[in-house]
C-alpha cells in the first residue's frame, strides 16, 4: 500500500506558526473541495495517486507563507505556464495558485493530453483566490502551442514541463532575455546495497514504480541491485508484485491500472519487445485495453544502457558489483545531463549530498523526498535548469526561489 504519511507529517517550523495565514486558508478551501477534485483526477490517475495528490497540494498550500517568507519574491505582473500532463493538479498547485500569491497573473496552459480533466480541476477551484490578500488570479489559456508561446514573450517568467528539446525551441522563439524555468524528468535510480533492509527496499521500490501505475516522473526508471542480493531481491519483488491484480482506477485498492497515455503503452511494448530474453516476470501488453501489467525486466549491468522513461509498471533491474561501476554511469554524458534524484539503500559508497549530478535521498523514494515547498530536481540540465540571457544553470528549482530579489 502507498503510503502518503510523508506528504503531509511535516515537523519544521513551518506550520508551527501557521495560525489562519493565506496559505492556511487556501489549503482549507482545497481541502473542503477533495472529494470533487478526486473524482476529476481519477480520469486520470489512480484512486491512490489522486489521495496522494490531494495531500501534497494541501501540505504544499499550508506551507507557501513560510516559502515565501524565506525567498521573497518579487512582485510579477504575468507568470506563463505550460502544465505537464502528470500530478495536474500538485502542478496546478505549484505553478499556479502558490505564484498567484505574488503575481498579478498566472497564465497556464494545459497539456492537450489532459486539456478536459485539467479544465475541471480549474472549474471546480474557480474563486479559491478570492479575498486572500495580494493574491492575483489564475486562468486558463485554450491558445495552442505556437500561440502561447508568442503570450509568454509579455511574461516576467515561463515554467515549462515538456520536453528538454521542446524547451529549446521555446527559448529561442521568446528571445534571450525570457526566463525559462525548465522542470524536466530524469531516471531516478534506486540503489540496493548489500547492508539493504530487503522487506522494507522491495516495499519502497513497489511504492515508488506503481505510484499512479508508473505514470509519474519521479518513478525510477533503473533498479540497481547488488549482484549478492540479487536472486533474493527479485524473487521478494516478484513475490511482491503476483499479488497485484490490474483494476480500475478508480477502486481505492488498485495499484495498477490502464494507462492513460497511448504512447506510453506502445513505448513499454516496445521495450518489452527488445528486451524480451530478460523478462523474469510479467510481460503481457494489450493496446486494446491500455494494459501494461507489472513486469521485471533483469538484464546485465552495461555502461552503455541508460533506460528511457519508461511511464509504466516495468521495474528494470540491473545487478552491479561495485560501487564504481555505479559511480563511473553515473557520471556519464548522458546521465549527468539528466541527473535528478538517486535513492540509496544500503550502499555505504555513497556519502555526499550527489552523485554526479542526481541528489541523493538516502533510504527513502524520491516521494517521500520532494517537498513542494522547497526546490525540485537535480543538477542535470534536463532534469531541471534555468535559461536566460544565452545561459543555462542546471540546479534544483522552486519559482518563488527563481524570481527573488538578487
């Protein structure tokens, strides 16, 4: 079971002196409109993910005075957003109602894969603004892609939540004096040492690969396992993962569903197919019926590999001998471009705060890592960077920290 604990037990003094504070009340009126918000996410996403969604964006709400208190931002006239097609309303949330609080405007334009479901989550949190203090107002923008890029040349700052390649175009359609906050996705590998709790690695590494049954970009794409714990680790996972039946999302006990995403199903079929002397467990596929079920991939450690998004419950596992050989992948072209987060479980090898560029969350996912009041991401340039004035500066990002007074 997903264990959404960590997404709202939060202990700092953040909440401590909260009182009836802007960001209080906005988390109180989103949270009165829960169950109308799930019933739109579940469209979408899984039963499970939606509650998880809901918690994160309540927490991410009642902490935004402390947020803002500590980055002071200034005040903008217009943010422009392009609002990824995952976690939409955390997203609408994040890039949107928290800006609003210092911004006169919030421009977002949905995802066309989710345009429909982002538009009710919009509706359904119509007014929510109204009468907190200073805050602008969040709107919705229906003009295609070539059309609001043009907008976003009148905006003090774009957040993009698409591809690396699409973010270029963008850039240089905008000119070199438009902030671009590039919100990317990387890998997120576990790491499983030989000093790994296998009980408690396995529920975690089940948790974080079926959270809204992979769709999600914090989903770790690369299990590493060392080759001592291998056969017991994959036969737990396996284990694990018999007992998972396919559902509907909608059902509070599904962990795994239908995707939602065409390409997603044709991209895992794809994989699948390529690696298909390394299934251990699982495999089926049905276009049809968007139907991925939970498969594990065991295939040998090679530097040249680096796994796509995968966005679908395949767990590919790859048992390592040593820690330098993590180190050297790592800290290859490809990965450290890509750098976002890195969960280690039992490896002792790894004692700074990065590899490479992925920030290390020590015996923990990357969801129970991310805090929506705190920046977002790793060192590589696709998992998250700024552009302005003909540079990008990869590093974790968080808006109200982006757009403060230096």
């Amino acid at each position: 079971m997903l264990d959404t604990t960590q997404s709202t037990a939060r202990s700092d003094e953040r909440f401590a002196t909260a009182g009836t504070s802007r960001g209080v009340r906005l988390a109180t009126r989103l949270a009165n409109a829960a169950p109308a918000l799930i019933e739109a996410l579940t469209e979408i996403a899984t039963c499970r993910s939606a509650h998880d969604e809901v918690a994160r964006s309540v927490a991410a709400l009642a902490g935004s005075d402390w947020e803002l208190a500590r980055n002071r931002p200034r005040r903008l006239q217009r943010l422009a957003v392009f609002v990824p097609s995952n976690n939409v309303l955390y997203s609408y949330v994040l890039f949107g109602l928290i800006p609003a609080l210092y911004c006169d405007e919030v421009v977002l334009r949905p995802s066309s894969r989710v345009h429909e479901a982002t538009t009710r989550l919009h509706e359904l949190l119509d007014g929510v603004l109204d009468g907190v203090g200073g805050a602008g107002r969040a709107v919705l923008s229906d003009a295609n892609q070539r059309a609001f890029t043009r907008a976003c040349r009148d905006a003090d700052a774009v957040v993009f939540t698409g591809q690396f390649e699409n973010s270029l175009a963008i850039a240089a359609a905008l000119g070199p004096h438009t902030r671009v906050l590039r919100f990317g996705s990387g890998p997120n590998p576990i790491v499983v040492g030989e000093q790994a709790d296998l009980d408690a690695v396995v529920r975690d590494v089940i948790a974080a690969r079926l959270y809204n049954a992979g769709q999600d970009c914090l989903c770790p794409d690369a299990i590493f396992v060392h080759e001592q714990l291998r056969e017991p680790f994959v036969r737990a996972l396996a284990d694990g993962l018999a007992t998972i039946p396919i559902g509907d999302r909608r059902d509070p006990e599904t962990l795994v569903a239908p995707l939602v995403y065409g390409d997603a199903v044709e991209g895992a079929q794809a994989f699948l197919a390529d690696h298909a002397e390394h299934v251990v467990h699982g495999g089926r596929v049905e276009l049809e019926r968007s139907i991925v079920e939970p498969t594990i991939v065991v295939r040998p450690f090679e530097p040249a590999f680096h796994p796509p998004e995968l966005f679908s419950p395949i767990f590919c596992v790859m048992p390592y001998r040593s820690c330098a050989q993590l180190d050297a992948w790592l800290h290859s072209p490809t990965e450290m471009e890509r750098g976002m987060y890195l969960s280690v479980y039992g490896e002792t090898s790894f004692t700074g705060h990065t590899v490479g560029t992925a920030v290390v969350c020590r015996a923990h996912t990357t969801f129970d890592t991310e805090d929506g009041n705190l920046p977002f991401g790793g060192f590589g340039e696709r998992a998250s960077s700024v552009l302005c004035d003909g540079r990008s500066i990869a590093r974790p990002l968080l808006v109200s920290n982006e757009v403060r007074e230096r």
